[in-house]
C-alpha cells in the first residue's frame, strides 16, 4: 500500500516556473514507477509526465516535453516534477500516481494522490 501527498502548487505568471512534489509512505515507493496527471476544469485527467521506478527512463505528454522534467527521489521516497516557461493551458489540478509500470493510461495506475491546484496567470 502507498499513500501519496502532492504540494507545491499554486497561482503564477505566465513564463514562470514551479516544483511539484509528490510524498510517498511505505517502503515499497521504489519498486512503483510513478506518473503525473493533470485534469482541467470540463477536461478529462491527462497524462503528464512518467518515471520508471529505478528513474531511469521518462516519458512526457508532447504538449510539455521540453519545459517539464520529472524526477526521483527513492532515499527521499518522492517524485518531483519541475516545470518550466508555463502557459495559462497548464493551469489544472495536477496528481501523481504510482504503478507496476511507465505508462501513459490512468487506469493502470494504483495510487492516487489528492491533487494540487496549478493556476497560471496569462
């Protein structure tokens, strides 16, 4: 079992950067590969960002590739992701997820986290 508690959101201007972290209990969180999720108002949860568990291979939605970078801690159990030059479309609630492996469906992770509110003022 892993409980997961996301921070580091908030309300910043367009072209500005943020750092969000996802906190893991349990001693299993390095064998999890872990996803971020965002979910705009009327939108469906999307795809963010994923990171296999050893953090050897990432993947990203093309919409941040280039400006968002994930990253692990497992000595910390926590996964950031880092991200840079935001656009008013970013603005969302973002999650981080754990499960078996990287990939891209939600459904396929087990955990959630409650979320963290993004805002991004143009």
């Amino acid at each position: 079992q892993v409980q997961l508690v996301e921070s580091g959101g908030g309300l910043v201007q367009a072209g500005g950067s943020l750092r969000l972290s996802c906190a893991a209990s349990g001693r299993a969180f390095s064998t999890y590969a872990m996803g971020w999720f965002r979910q705009a108002p009327g939108k469906e949860r999307e795809f963010v960002a994923g990171i296999t568990a050893s953090g050897g291979t990432t993947n990203y939605a093309d919409s941040v590739k280039g400006r968002f970078t994930i990253s692990r801690d497992n000595a910390k159990n926590t996964v950031y992701l880092q991200m840079n030059s935001l656009k008013p479309e970013d603005t969302a609630v973002y999650f981080c997820a754990g499960g078996s492996y990287l990939n891209r469906r939600r459904d396929l992770y087990e955990y959630w986290g409650q979320g963290t509110q993004v805002t991004v003022s143009s």
